[in-house]
C-alpha cells in the first residue's frame, strides 16, 4: 500500500478541511465555550453536525450503523481537528470509546453506538490513575457481587468525563496492581450510582475529571470483552488512541507552523520581512522538515493498525513519541517567532501551544513512548 | 492472488535463489561495495554470481525501462522488490554515480543515442562514472564554477580544475560542468561527458580525515571533448549553455540517494544492537538511543512515504532537499551513538579487532554526509526559498 492517501481518502480530507475551517474554527469554538466558561468544553451543536458528516461512526462498523472506515480516515479528520483546534469528543468517543465497544458484546453495542453515530452520546475512557499515564498499573477495583461486579476506587484526568454518556473504565478484577492479566473493561453509565466526578479545566480549556467509584454496582452485561481478559481490549484501544493523539497533534503542529511560516512573511522590523532572516530560515525549514516526517510516521502507523499489523504496536509509540517532540517544537518555534504579539491571548498561536501540551500528556508523553519503543526493541 | 502479490512471491522465490548468503550480510568494507568499470574485480564468487544474477535480470538498475538494461519495474513493484531485498538484507549488486546520478539524467534529458549506449554500459557496470562538479572557489555556491571549453567547431578544448571528485582515480568516464560562455551566469554551463583516459586527465588523490582517500583534485589540462560520439549521442547532455538544468535535476537524485530515504541500515533502530555489544547501557545513554530509534524509525516511513509520492509525481520537487537534510544529520548521530556505545574500543585506529578501525573511520566519513551533494545549510535555504516560499532566501 502506498504511503499517502489514495483518492477517497483525499475526499474526505478535503470535506473534513472545509468542515473544520468553516465550523469548528477558532473563533467559533474554542474561543467560543472557552470564553462562556462552558462546562463540557465543546458544542454539542458541532458534534451533531460531525454526525451527519459521518464522522461520529467513522471506526463503528457499517453492520453497527457506523461508516466502517480506519484509523487512516479517522486520523484524516483528526488532523484537520488539530489545525483548527477545533474542541469535540472525537478521540474520546469516536476513536477511544468506538474501539472498545467494537470489542463488546451485541447487547452494549446496541445500547450504545447508535447513540454515538447520531451524535447523541458522547463517552469517554477512565484509565490513568495519577497524574501520569501508567497503563500497566490499574489498582482500580471490580469485585464480583451477585450477577455483577462493584467497582470502587479512582481515576484521573478522564477527559470528557463530566459530560459523557458512559465511560469504559479500566478496573482490576484479580491479581495485583501491575498484573498484565486480570483487568477487565466495564461500560459505566452516567447515571450509575457512586460515581462522582470533580471536574477540572486544562490548560487548552478541555474538561477532565478526578472520579471515584464508590461501590458503584454493574451488571454483568457491562463488562467489554473478557472478565480478568481486558488488556486485549485495553491494548487496542490504547493503540487506536495513541495514533489517533498523534493525527491530531500533527494538524496541531502544521497549523502553528502554518501559521508562524505566513507571520514571517508579514512582519517587518530592521526595514526587512523577518522571513528573510537566514537565523529564522534555517529554523523553520527545519521545523517543516520534523513535522513531514512526524506525518508520515504517523500514516504509517495508522495504515499497520488497519492492516493488523504486529508492527502497529511499535510504530504507533514512534509516532506518539515523535510527534509530541515534533508538534512541540512547532508550537515553541511559533510563539518566539512571533515575537511579544505570540505572547498574546488575543493571538491563536499561544492556543496551539496550549492544546499541544495537553496533547502531549493525553495516552503517554515522549519519555513514555521513547521508553516504550527502547522496551518493545529489547533493551 | 493479485498480481503484485504474485510478483512477491516470485521475487522472493528468486532471490532465494540468485543471492548468496555472502551478500545478505551487512557491507563493511569498501571492497564489500562493487562499483563496477573497466578495471573492476570481484572480491569473491558470491560478488560476481549476485552480480551477474542482477544484470540478467535488469535488476542492477530494476526501474528502468528493459531497452536500457532494466527490468522495467513499475513503481508498486520496484517498491516490492526494494522490501524483499531490505527483508533479507540483500546487498546493492552494484553501486555507481551513473545509477543514482547520470542515469536518471539521462532518462530525462539524453537523446535515444545516449540512453542506448551510456544506460546500457551503467545497467551491465561497464563504465564507471565520476562527478566533476565542485572546484576550489566553487562549492556551494557551484554555479560561480570556471572550467573553460573553448569551442573549436568539432569539439571543445578543456581546462581548468575540479576538486572533491569522489573516485576520480578509480572512474572511466566523468559527466562534468564546464563554462562554455562567460558571460552568462546560469546559461552558459554545459553538461559535458567523456573519457578520463583522454589526453591532458589527471587526478591527485586527497586524503580524508577518516584516514581514506575516495577522492581527488581533477585537473584538466587542454583536454579536447568531441562534441558527438556519434549518430544522436551528442558529447553533452541537454543543450550547450543549458547544463545547468541538468546539474540541478542530477543533484535532486544525488540528493535522493544519500538521504538513504531507500531504507536499510541508514534508517534502522540501533538500541538493541549497542545494548548487545556494550551488555550494559548507561541510562542517559540507553534514553538518547531510545529518542534516536524513535527518529530513525519515524524518517524510515518519510522515506517510504518519499519515494511512493515520487513515483507518483506526488512529491514536492524540492523534497529531495528536506530528505537529504534530515537523513544525513540523522546518520551523523547514528554515528556518534555508536561510538559512544562502543566506547574506547571504538577508538582504536588500526586493530585487528575493529576491522582495522571501522568504527572511528566510518563515524569521521559520515561528517562528510551532510556536506557532499549540498551541505544541510544549503539545503535549509532551498527548503526556505522552494518550499516554504519564505522572502529573500
Ligand atoms: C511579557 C512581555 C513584557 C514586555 N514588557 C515591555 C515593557 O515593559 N516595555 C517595553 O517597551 N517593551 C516590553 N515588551 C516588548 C519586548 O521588548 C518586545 O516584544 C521584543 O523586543 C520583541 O519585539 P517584537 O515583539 O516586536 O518582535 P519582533 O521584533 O517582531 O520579532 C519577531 C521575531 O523575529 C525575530 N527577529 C527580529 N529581528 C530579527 C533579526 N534581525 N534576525 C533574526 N531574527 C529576528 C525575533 O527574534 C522574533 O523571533 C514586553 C514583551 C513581553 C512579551
Ligand atoms: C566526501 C565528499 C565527497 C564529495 N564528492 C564530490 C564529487 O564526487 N564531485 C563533486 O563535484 N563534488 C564532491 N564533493 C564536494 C561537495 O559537493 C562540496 O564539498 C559541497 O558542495 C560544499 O562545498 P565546499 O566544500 O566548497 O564548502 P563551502 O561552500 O565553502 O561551505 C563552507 C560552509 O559554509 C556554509 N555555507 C556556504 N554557503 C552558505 C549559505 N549560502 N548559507 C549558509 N551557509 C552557507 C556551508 O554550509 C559550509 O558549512 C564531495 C564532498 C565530500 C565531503
């Protein structure tokens, strides 16, 4: 297979290209809820929008209603997500929450992705327990009561969680904290009881939340693919995840440098565009150079996760790793080439950098995934 | 089975076949490299049976069209047969600047004449072709070059100096730039070819920080070039005064070919490898390697994503200049990685041990990367001018 999108791809490139910038635009969105102080950190009016565009359902299944389309196309949309900063549960619930669920039982699927192709629902994913993401420690606990389980405990940082419909919530349900097997996926709806959520805002103005469990009581029907089994799930989902944050993070990059490459081009001092400094020059070919090749990896792995690729695994760390080291230097390169104006908030470019940090955290920074490909290569 | 699948399974069945164990191993020497010419030896059986396997197939240059010695490859299967021979680590049959440089010139801007003779002799390693471009006044700033030919009708008399000629003193035949109108800047180079045997070619080598000595001083002393060697095969490529179109196209594909964008070893992970030699990684170290796997890994897809767009016409025609540029840094730390991994042992300079010093010669040769065929900082100002479009560059 090639490694660039064939013409199909292009198309819905192109539709997500115009969607975002003449919906899910700066000042349209994240401006917008940001400023109204809006506690979901998103429009719920775009993410329907995005629904009728397909997109919602873009890795559900066409037997589940959804467009049956891959983590190429997914990644499609969420480049042109990043470029415009455009605020939506798309990771969490199109990406995150839609891999899961293709991985669950006929009865959870139908309670919940049609909600999610229409628009409807929203969902998110509660794994990390701290305040770095550790996926291979889940102490969270779900013990075995009557038909079900009660699940007790706390999660961190679970993007959307205030807001969403059902969060997949990753729990122990035997062996010790840092068992690989043992863990198993549950389905939590919004309503369930002994939930609490304290929610906080992020630096990009997305909302997360702290949430216990607190003898909150599941049926057995909520459990997402196998009990003590749920690192297979988990895994996928991760992967789906990691590769998904850096497709985003690549639209991030390439709309801060897009941005920075047309400043230099505008902005005078000395008599002269301060693009015709060779010092600016050098700095940005190279920042071009970093984020073609962040983008590449990043199709790559896509392309291995859709194919089943055993390599998926590792490539999808290498792209988390080098596009937050990629889109960080854009995002950096941005704010101090534009010079005291970057420093702005009336200014976009301080947004990019914001959304970048919380991009680079979300399922594993550069250290993590660095680590991670050292690991997965044997030493 | 879909036919490019098919073409799998047979090119994999034939290289099973036609290529020795001997060359599925690493090179490590230079004479591991097999660069072909009139004065070309094997270095064993295997090299010579790889080769000659190679050009029967038209697979020492495999894109190529079959009338010029190749294979006629489409792009999807060049692609295959380039994964299948990286998958097991099969060597190039046969390396030369008429493959990666003239070659390709010459697909684009030679006459039918010119292709007949001058591909086929590249594809078969008949003559081996060396670069005369550079000259002491005139490196990056290359098209300040002076070597005269002064048109005499029939032919041109030549002279004048070039420098940095790789293989000068190995090669047959140099293409070379030489100012055939001193008036006029960029359209007053001509693209010339001809024998280095000619009367008034001579070459002194140069020595090389690595202790090597690839390449030479060129000098040309009324050296006299004929305009034609014949029916439709001009002494020149392009036109006379328009060589300077030609030396740009050649350096896009010499810049193509040292980015290493082809994948093997230049783009591959390393950690695991220093890990086994050094037994234990001090932990900044092992970190360093980590971040640089995740960047070779990550510029191995920008190659393969690279030469797909170029096949296809996809490609930015100044991209040659970002591959080029991250490719040669990123070989510049694989490098000193290494020597850092192998600690003192790397420095040894002669010993039997490393092979007569390897590690310490090939780190100091790849400081050379990003300085043959353009420097990085040349390369970041085409980046600027061509693709990002930035003012005044
Ligand atoms: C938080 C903050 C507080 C400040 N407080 C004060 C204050 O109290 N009083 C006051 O007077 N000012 C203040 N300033 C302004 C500050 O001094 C300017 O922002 C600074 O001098 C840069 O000028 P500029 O913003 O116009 O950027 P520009 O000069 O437009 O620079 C834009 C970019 O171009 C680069 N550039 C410009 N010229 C060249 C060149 N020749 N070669 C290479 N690169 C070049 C710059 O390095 C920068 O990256 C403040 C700025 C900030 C951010
Ligand atoms: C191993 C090796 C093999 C070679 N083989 C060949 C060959 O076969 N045939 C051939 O013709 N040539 C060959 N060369 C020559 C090579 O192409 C030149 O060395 C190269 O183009 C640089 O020219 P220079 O050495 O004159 O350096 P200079 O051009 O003098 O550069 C010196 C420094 O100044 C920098 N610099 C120059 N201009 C600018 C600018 N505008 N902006 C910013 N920085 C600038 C350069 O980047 C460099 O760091 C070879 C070189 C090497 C090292």
């Amino acid at each position: 297979m090639p490694l660039y999108h064939n013409e199909d791809q292009a198309m819905l490139a192109e539709t997500a290209s115009q969607f975002m910038v003449e919906e899910g635009a700066i000042n349209k969105q994240l401006r917008h809820w940001r400023d109204r102080d809006c506690k979901d950190g998103f429009g719920h009016g775009l993410w329907k929008q995005m629904a009728e565009l397909g997109f919602t359902g873009i890795l559900v299944s066409e037997d589940d209603g959804g467009l049956g389309m891959g983590h190429v196309e997914a990644g499609i949309v969420l480049e042109e997500i990043g470029r415009n900063l455009t605020p939506s549960p798309f990771l969490t619930s199109s990406v995150l929450a839609a891999t899961a669920l293709g991985g669950a039982n006929d009865e959870l699927r139908g309670r919940y992705l049609p909600g999610l192709v229409s628009g409807d629902s929203v969902f998110a994913v509660a794994i990390d327990e701290g305040a770095k993401h550790r996926p291979e420690r889940i102490a969270c606990k779900a013990e075995k009561s009557g038909n079900g389980f009660k699940l007790s405990g706390k999660k961190d940082f679970v993007v959307q969680g205030a807001s969403a419909d059902m969060i997949v919530v990753a729990a122990r349900t035997s062996g010790s904290d840092a068992d690989a097997d043992g863990v198993t996926l549950f389905a939590v709806p919004k309503d369930a009881a002994g939930m609490n959520h304290d929610a906080v805002r992020l630096v990009d103005s997305s909302m997360a939340t702290h949430t216990t469990f607190d003898n909150v009581e599941l049926d057995g029907d909520s459990v997402i693919g196998e009990v003590d089994g749920g690192r297979e799930v988990l895994n996928k989902l991760l992967m789906a995840g990691r590769v998904g944050s850096a497709a985003e993070g690549v639209g991030v990059a390439r709309g801060a440098m897009d941005m920075t490459v047309d400043y230099l081009k505008q902005r005078k001092q000395f008599g002269k565009l301060i693009g015709e400094f060779q010092a600016l020059q050098h700095r940005a070919a190279h920042l071009y150079s970093e984020v073609e090749i962040a983008r590449a990896v990043t199709i790559k792995a896509a392309q291995l996760l859709d194919a089943g690729s055993e390599n998926a695994d590792l490539m999808a760390s290498v792209a988390k790793a080098k596009v937050a080291r990629a889109a960080g230097l854009a995002v950096k390169e941005g704010v101090q080439m534009h010079g005291g104006i970057g420093m702005t908030d009336e200014y976009d470019i301080g947004l990019y950098m914001k959304r970048d940090r919380a991009l680079q955290e979300f399922l594993g920074d550069a250290y993590y995934h660095a680590n991670r490909v050292a690991e997965l290569s044997g030493y | 089975m879909s036919d490019l699948e098919t073409f799998r399974e047979e090119t994999r069945a034939w290289l099973e076949a036609n290529c020795p164990p001997e060359m599925r191993q690493p090179v490590r020497d230079e004479d591991d490299i097999y660069w072909g010419g009139r004065n070309a030896s094997f270095k064993n059986d295997a090299q010579k049976t790889w080769f000659e396997a190679c050009v029967a197939k038209g697979y020492t240059v495999p894109a190529w069209p079959k009338e010029y010695g190749g294979a006629g490859l489409t792009p999807p299967q060049a692609k295959v047969l380039r994964e299948e021979m990286n998958a097991i680590g099969a060597r190039p049959p046969l390396s030369s600047f008429g493959i990666w440089m003239l070659g390709p010139a010459l697909l684009h801007f030679g006459t039918e004449g010119q292709k007949q003779r001058f591909l086929n002799e590249i594809a078969r390693g008949e003559i081996r072709w060396c670069q005369g471009y550079s000259e002491p006044g005139s490196g990056s700033d290359l098209v300040s070059m002076q070597t005269f030919g002064e048109d005499k009708g029939d032919h041109w008399v030549v002279n004048g100096q070039k420098i940095w000629t790789s293989y000068a003193d190995h090669a047959d035949w140099i293409f070379c730039l030489v100012r055939t109108d001193k008036e006029n800047k960029y359209q007053g180079i001509t693209f010339m070819l001809f024998d280095m045997a000619s009367e008034g070619v001579s070459t002194k080598p140069i020595k090389l920080i690595s202790g090597n000595s690839p390449f030479c001083e060129t000098f040309f002393d009324d050296v006299s070039v004929p305009k034609s060697y014949g029916e439709d095969c001009p002494g020149f490529v392009g036109e006379i005064n328009r060589g300077w179109d030609v030396a740009k196209y050649l350096l896009g594909h010499e810049r193509e070919m040292i980015s290493g964008a082809d994948g093997g070893s230049r783009t591959a992970a390393i950690g695991a490898v220093m890990k086994r030699h050094a037994g234990e990684l001090d932990p900044l170290l092992r970190a360093e390697l980590a971040n640089f796997d995740v960047d070779a890994l990550a510029y191995a897809c920008m190659g393969e994503k690279f030469l797909d767009e170029v096949k296809v016409g996809k490609a930015h025609p100044a991209q040659p200049n970002m591959m080029k540029y991250a490719g040669t840094e990123l070989n510049k730390r694989r490098h000193e990685l290494m020597m850092s991994a192998g600690g003192s042992r790397s420095l040894e300079w002669d010993s039997e041990e490393t092979g007569g010093g390897k590690p310490a010669r090939n780190w100091l040769r790849t400081k050379a990367n990003s300085i043959e065929g353009g420097t990085s900082e040349v390369m970041l100002n085409v980046i600027s001018k061509r693709i990002l479009d930035l003012p005044g560059a």
